[in-house]
C-alpha cells in the first residue's frame, strides 16, 4: 500500500510539474489589422490671361491708352482637377482714376456678386463675385468678364473713353496710371460633413487667410 501510495504522490507531482513547465495549447486567432491613414487635402487655383505665361503669378499686364480703342482683357480662374469642393471668388479692384480713363467692362452673369450680410465683420465685399465649384474630376475654368462679339473681344474688354485727351495723358506718372486688379482666391466649402458654408461667411475665411497666412483651411489667392 505504502508503495502504491507514493507512485501515487509521484504522478501526480509529475502532472504538476508538467502543467508549470510545458506549453498548453490554448486556441487562438488574430485578425488582419486596420490602418487608418489621414491624407491631406488641397484646393489649387490659377489666374490666368490669354498674354501671359500660365506658370506667372502675379503678373503685371502694361497697355496702350488710345482713345476709343478696345482693349481685349480675358481673365479666367481654373480650379484643379481633384480639388476639394469649394467657393471662387474674384476680386476686381479699379484704381482711384480708373473711371477717368476706361469703361466697359462686365462681369459675367455666372458669377454672384457678394453681398455684405454682416457688417460687424468689417470685411468689404465691393467687387467681390464667386461661384460654388463642387465634384472636380476634371479641370474647371471659367472666364471673369463678358464678352461680346467673337475674336479678341469674346471674352472681354474695356474700353478707352473718347473724351480723354493729350492734356489727361500728359498728366499721368508712373504711380499714376489707371490699373484694374483681378484677385482670385478659393476656400472650402463645408465647415462640416454635412454645413456648407454661406457665401459670406467662407469671404470672411478668405479675407482672414489673406491677412494671416498661418491661419488654417485651404485657400489659393493668384493675382493678375
């Protein structure tokens, strides 16, 4: 008895010694794992005049005044394919003796001209126009001023008053010619998945981003 007692001791010891030291085998499995990888997004616009370098930014365009003479002017904004959905806008600023010297030119009836809905922003809007760009698979552009006829002058023009004379043209100076300044910024859309913007509210996105390059969101500003 005393003998079958202690192989009785001993394998159960053996078991104990096998739990602790061995490998159980356990079932187990594992599953391909999920990345989650947060890319950039971007919106790229350009302003461009038929006499320019499509590459040029902030180019300076120098014309003959001749009274009664046409002038063809073309600006057009394109926007990149597989840019994000946003608003365009176009900023047309005349210089203080610009109405003295030239006339006719017209926005054209695609774009919206921007209206001062809140003025505590004292952001100004005169000469503001934008358009809503959504869904870029490919290139848009379209031109900012109307244009009449065919030729040069289909997509735009203005036009050197008759009544100017030699005396007006004798007084100008170099700081002091007539200039029309075209500006082209676009911004994002949505604020959120499901907000748009309003049109105010993403100028006043635009205006701030200009002012302060730091400041975050997308925004293209090309001048001509």
């Amino acid at each position: 008895m005393k003998k079958k007692a202690m192989a009785l001791v001993l394998a159960l010891g053996l078991v104990t010694v096998g739990i602790v030291g061995g490998t159980m085998a356990w079932l187990t499995a594992e599953a391909t794992e999920v990345k989650n990888v947060f890319t950039d997004s971007d919106i790229n616009i350009t302003l461009t005049e038929s006499d320019t370098n499509p590459n040029e930014e902030g180019v300076q365009h120098d014309y003959k005044m001749i009274p009664g003479w046409t002038i063809a002017k073309d600006p057009k904004v394109t926007v990149d394919k597989n840019s994000e959905d946003c608003f365009v806008f176009v900023k047309i600023d005349k210089s203080f003796n610009y109405d003295d010297y030239l006339e006719n030119y017209a926005v054209d009836s695609a774009w919206t001209a921007l209206v001062d809905s809140d003025t505590k922003d004292n952001v100004g809007v005169d000469g503001v126009y934008y358009q809503m760009v959504k869904g870029l698979t490919a290139d848009w552009n379209d031109y900012v001023l109307a244009g009449e006829g065919t030729g040069e002058n289909a997509n735009g023009y203005v036009t050197v008053k008759d009544e100017v004379t030699k005396k007006m043209m004798d007084e100008l100076k170099a700081e002091t010619y007539p200039t029309l300044t075209f500006t082209a910024y676009a911004t994002q859309l949505k604020k959120n998945n499901t907000t748009e913007f309003s049109a105010y509210e993403a100028w006043v996105n635009v205006y701030n981003n200009s002012a302060n390059p730091t400041t975050g969101g997308n925004t293209e500003t090309p001048t001509t």
